[in-house]
C-alpha cells in the first residue's frame, strides 16, 4: 500500500500525488458503482414506500419511475447518474430536493463531530500512550492496557448506548440527543465514535515509545550529554509518533463510516444520518451520493497521510 | 582539592602524566526476573592524555558496558553498579549529581558507536545531530551550531560537508556516518573518547581510513583514547596499552608491544594463537576451544579455566592455586605487566 524506495530527486513528491489522483477516479467509479448496484438490489419499490398509504394515479407513478430512470436496467441508470455527476448533478430525492443541498447542510456537522473525535484521540490516546510509553509496567501502564482491552472488545452500538443512558439518563451530565447546546452536545457522541481508535491510538504510542527508548541513537542523545527533556521530546517522542500521527490522519477518513451508528443513535442531523435515513427510505441517489463521498474522503486522507509520512521521516521517499 | 586515588594500575602511559580518567575496581550487573548477570566484575584501568588503551576481549566480556558505565548511559534498572569508582578530573562520577554527569558528557568524555547507522537520529540531519552539542553545552543559536557542524564536518574529513550539512543519515555511506559520528563525539574537544568497536561494521580499507583519522584527531588534541575492540589488527597498530577482558574481568594488561610478542595469560595466548596476522610467538592457528562463559553462571576458581590448555586442576596443582577452586587476581607478574592466572610466571617463560 505504502510505497517505500529510497529516492534523493526533487520533484518526484509531486508525480506521486499526481498520480495518485489519477488512480483516485476509477476507484470512486467502482465504488459508487457498488453502491449504486446494493441500492437498486434492495427489495421493495421506492415509489411505493414514498407514497405510504395514499394511492398514487398509474400515471403519476409512471411519471416518477421515468424521471428517476427506474425503469432502466442497472447499467444504464448508472451511466446516466455519473454523467449528471460529471456535470455537479447529484441529483434529487424522491421529494425533489438536490442531494447536494442535502449534504452541504449537514456535512459541517459530521465535520464537527469528526474534529471532536480526533480531538479526542490525540488528546487521551496520545497522551496516555506517552505516559504509559514512558513508565512501562508501571501502574498507569496497566491502567492503560485494561481499559483500552476493555473499550476495544465492546461494539461500538452497544457503547454508544451505554454512555448515552449513563452519562445522558442517568447522571444528566451530557445532552442524549440532538445539537441544540452546541459543540457540547458533540462531546459524547465524539467520545464515542472515537473510542475505538483512541484505544488503538493509546496501544500504538506506548508501543512506539517504548520501542523507541531503547533505540540506539536514543543511547547516543544521552552519550552527547543532551538534557533528558530534550532526549525524550526530540529524540523518543519525535521519532515515536510518525506512526500515530499518520494513524490519527487516516482515521480521519474512516471515522465516516463510525458516523452512520454514532449519528443516529445520537440524533445527530449529519451526512451518517442521512445515509442511515436514505437506506430505509430506499433514496438511492442520496445513499449513493453521500457514500461515494465518504469513500472520496477516505481516499484523500490517505493521500494525505502517505505525503505527511514522506515529510515526517526522511527516509520515505515517493517513486 | 580532593585527594587524587592512588592508581590501582602499574601501567603508565608513555609520557608518565597522571591519568584523567581512572576506573577503579568496577562492578555492573544486570537483574533481570530470571537470573543476575554479572557483567563487569571488579575492573581497573587509567587513561592518560594522549594515551590509546585497548580494551579487547571476545562478545559478551562487558566492554560495551563497562564503557557505558562511564559515561552514565546505563538503563538502572536493569543495570545495578554495587561497586566502583570513576574519576575523572578529580571528581568520582558515580557519587556526581546527574546534571554535572550530564555536563561532562561531551566536552569531558565522549563515546562513540559501532553502528553509526542507528546510533544516529533518521530524521535530523547530521548538521542538526552535531550541533546539538553546541546547543546543549554551549547554548549556541541554531544557525551558529550549523556553521560550526560544518566545520566538524571538514574536520573529518567529509567531502563537500556545506553541501551536505543538510542531508539524512541514511544517505551517507558507513565510513561517513561514522565520521559524522566523530565529528559529534570530538564538537566539544573531549579529554577523553570512548571508541566502542568504531570500525566493526566497515569494509577493511574504510576501517583503516577511520583509525587513522581517529589518530590524528588524538595527536591534535591530547584527547585520551579508549579503544574497545576484538580485532588484534587494530590494537596492534593504534594502541599504547592493552586490557585483555575476559568474563566481565581484566585479566592481562602491559603495553601492546610487550603482551603481543609474550604474553602473560594462557587467554592472550589462545587469542594471539588465533589470528594470522599479528606476529605471535609461534606457529600455527590454533582457535580457543569452548564458547565464552554465560555471565549469569560465571565458572569457579579461574573464570576461564574449562577453556585453558594449561589449567591445573586438584593435585597437579600448587597449594592455594587450583585452576577450578582459586580465583587468580590480577597481579603484578614482571615489571610493567600484569596478569590474572596462577601460572602466568609459566606463561611468560621468566
Ligand atoms: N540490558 C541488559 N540486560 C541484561 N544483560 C545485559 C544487558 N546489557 C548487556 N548485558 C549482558 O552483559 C554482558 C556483557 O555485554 P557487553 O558489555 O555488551 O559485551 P561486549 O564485550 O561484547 O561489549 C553480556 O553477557 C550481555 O548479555
Ligand atoms: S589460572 Fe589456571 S586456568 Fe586460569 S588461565 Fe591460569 S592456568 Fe589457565
Ligand atoms: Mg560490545
């Protein structure tokens, strides 16, 4: 996945990023295609379920699967949808409203929700590793290990609302549902969406750092009569999260997916929400519109992580 | 001032100046959950100015951490030193503060690594790497400590070092990461530098070319020289002294010229019998038999008596001196030599 080949010319960064953009395009047009296939696969009409229990003329229904090309086979809806894409067409949900519209009024709150959770991993997970790196086997250390164990073996539904009954219900500290007090009523459902990664966040940190501390040039920063801070900022720290930082990077494309369950649960009116909603509602081209999205993202922040990595260690060279 | 220790060594450097750094009767052990491995066992040496002390010995005798015990690099725990001292300029490290230890890393004693590759930083340059030790000890600017790596790296001899200031560790050759290695060590103008195997991991024709620089610096500076190594090679041509090692102890020390043409312990002989290069007393290669010992369950009597041609076990021994009951300390056997077996006398042929 990661290409690593030791290369001194200039300028090669940039044709790697070319051409990772490049291979970008027929991954989103497989994917979408995918999704756009498990949509149409669905069972039931959606033109029905829109309708309820009010009865719809044979012509207005008729009028419906024409506009939205129901009727023709697979391929060719598929055709036609990314042809209106190409043109900044997402199209529009049975109830006539643009899919974009859609998606750029609740991106920011996924956007927020998704700082939130990152927020977190550096925050606790980095931290913690750091601490639990530093002082191995030490309490701390062992306080670490049983709870991200624990965190790490509990899905993350089942999390979700156990915090929601607990820290919502129970001791009313966090609001349950909804984002009427602002950036708090992103705290729990940011907590929980990052729980997992941060878990692995904390696991990764203290494993780099404890791997690092008896790394050789670690031995001769003290050998240079370097203060201690110094050896371990620069010389344990430094080196130790390359890999967390670019952990931490590409999780932020796959938190997305994470956003689905947390956004529901926690009646959040973000993008996950919406996919959740548009999959019951049978709305494929919201469903579809948003997913391949959430895949878009989740491929520039790999792109993203591999150049960082390249800036971070110089010893990663792009060929 | 503080009464210099009376040197536990006979063996003087060339010009008979007092030494600078002066190990005395050294222990370091290592408690691990399973068992306690007796690494260094009671070791002495002096260094002078601009003297060359070899420390030589096979893998796992405790000369790399004997050498960190000097310099205060230890990870305590596991590392324990229950015994020992350690002057340097009049002062013990092992009873200093951490920071004035700390403060004498560098412009006092400095070390060098066999591996240059992962004892340097991947993701600084070496221009940032060397000027660190201006930082640190002499609170110089960034781009002051650069200017002055530059220099260093002149100094050693690194082709076009302006150019390549800024470049990474891995994209040096061996033979010029160790010089940048060098050139980190000497920033501070040392009394006195710790060489832990420095040519171990280069080609031969790179190794000589590494000595030789290391030399020079020494004549430039007066620096004392601690050479650790296993190659006789290298003790015979840039060393004044010689410390043979074995199982975490000194068991032979004199000048090189005398040990390498008679030595005084049937290990220095067994070494000296099996390299064809150094010119030994006589014949044929013959290698020491047996695996160095585990130093967790050191033997009894003399440590290297399962793997001795000439030991003298229950009645062929004398009285007091059974090669597998007695320990031999290491004593003075001749003028100028010294020895820890019970028949070095037989050895040496005096
Ligand atoms: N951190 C450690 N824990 C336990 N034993 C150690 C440790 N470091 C070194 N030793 C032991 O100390 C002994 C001497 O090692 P060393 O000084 O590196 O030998 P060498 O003469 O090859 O430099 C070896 O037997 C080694 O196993
Ligand atoms: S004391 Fe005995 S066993 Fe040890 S080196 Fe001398 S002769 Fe050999
Ligand atoms: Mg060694």
């Amino acid at each position: 996945m990661r290409v690593s080949c030791v290369l001194t010319e200039e300028g090669s960064l940039g044709r790697y990023i070319a051409r990772r953009l490049l291979l970008t395009v027929p991954v989103l047009l497989g994917a979408s295609f995918l999704i756009f296939a498990m949509v149409y696969a669905l069972p039931g009409d959606p033109i029905r379920a829109l309708a309820g229990d009010r009865p719809l003329s044979a012509a207005v229904m008729a009028q419906l699967r024409e506009d939205f090309n129901l009727d023709d086979p697979l391929w060719l809806q598929y055709v036609k949808y990314v042809g209106d894409l190409f043109q900044g067409d997402f199209g529009t949900d049975f109830r006539g409203r643009p899919v974009l519209d859609t998606i750029l009024l609740r991106l920011p709150v996924t956007a927020k929700l998704a700082a939130v959770a990152i927020a977190f991993e550096i925050l606790i997970g980095v931290i913690a590793g750091v601490l639990a790196g530093i002082r191995r086997n030490g309490f701390f250390d062992n306080v670490v290990l049983v709870s991200t164990t624990v965190i790490v073996s509990i899905p993350i539904l089942v999390l979700a609302f156990i915090s929601q009954y607990v820290f919502g219900l129970q001791l009313g500290l966090f609001p349950i549902a909804g984002t009427t007090e602002g950036l708090y009523s992103y705290l729990l459902p940011g907590l929980v969406l990052a729980s997992g990664s941060l878990a692995y966040v904390a696991r990764l940190t203290r494993t780099s750092i404890a791997e690092n501390m008896r790394a050789d040039y670690v031995r001769t920063a003290r050998a240079k009569g370097l203060p201690n801070k110094t050896v371990i900022v620069r010389h344990t720290l430094r080196n130790s999260l390359i890999p967390v930082v670019t952990f931490i990077g590409a999780d932020i494309g796959t938190l997305m997916g994470g956003a689905i369950v947390t956004e529901t649960i926690f009646n959040l009116p973000g993008i996950g929400r919406s996919v959740f909603d548009s999959v019951r509602a049978q709305e494929g081209a919201v469903v579809v519109g948003i997913v391949t999205l959430m895949v878009l993202f989740f491929i520039f922040f790999n792109l993203v992580v591999d150049v960082l990595y390249a800036v971070l260690d110089p010893r990663i060279r792009y060929d | 001032m503080t009464t210099l220790p009376s040197s536990a060594s006979s063996v003087r450097s060339g010009d008979g100046s007092s030494p600078i750094l002066s190990v005395e009767d050294l222990f370091v052990e290592f408690r691990t959950r399973e068992n306690l491995v007796n690494a260094v066992n009671g070791i002495s040496y002096t260094v002078s100015a601009g003297e060359t002390l070899a420390i030589l010995g096979e893998s796992g005798s405790g000369k790399s951490v004997s050498a960190q015990a000097i310099m205060g690099i230890l990870d305590m725990p596991p590392a324990r030193i229950p015994n020992g001292e350690i002057w340097f300029e009049g002062r013990n490290l092992l009873t200093l503060p951490a920071e004035e230890q700390r403060k004498i890393r560098g412009p006092g004693i400095s070390m060098i690594f066999q591996d240059a590759l992962s004892s340097l930083n991947p993701v600084y340059s070496v221009g940032y790497q060397i000027g660190e030790m201006f930082r640190a000890h002499g609170g110089l600017s960034k781009k002051d400590a650069k200017q002055r790596a530059v220099e260093l790296m002149d100094r050693v001899r690194i082709p076009a070092a302006a150019q390549r200031v800024n470049d990474y560790p891995h994209q040096f050759s061996g033979g010029m990461r160790q010089r940048v290695m060098i050139a980190m060590a000497i920033a501070l103008d040392p009394r006195i530098l710790i060489a832990d195997e420095p040519t171990t991991a280069l080609d031969v024709t790179v190794q000589a070319q590494v000595m030789d620089l290391l030399k020079d610096l020494q004549r430039e500076t007066g620096m004392g020289l601690v050479l650790i190594t296993h190659d006789l090679g290298v003790v015979n041509e840039v060393a004044d002294n010689v410390a043979v090692m074995y199982a975490g102890r000194i068991v032979e020390r004199g000048t090189v010229d005398e040990v390498f043409t008679k030595p005084g312990h049937p290990y220095t002989e067994g070494l000296l019998n099996s390299v064809p290069q150094v010119e030994a007393k006589g014949g044929r290669l013959q290698p020491i038999t047996g695996q160095p010992p585990n130093l967790s369950r050191i033997p009894s009597g003399c440590p290297f008596h399962p793997r001795c041609p000439r030991r003298r076990l229950g009645a062929e021994a004398l009285p007091g001196r059974d090669c597998a009951g007695d320990r031999p300390p290491l004593r003075l056997v001749v003028p100028g030599r010294e020895a820890a077996c019970h028949y070095s006398e037989e050895v040496l042929g005096v």
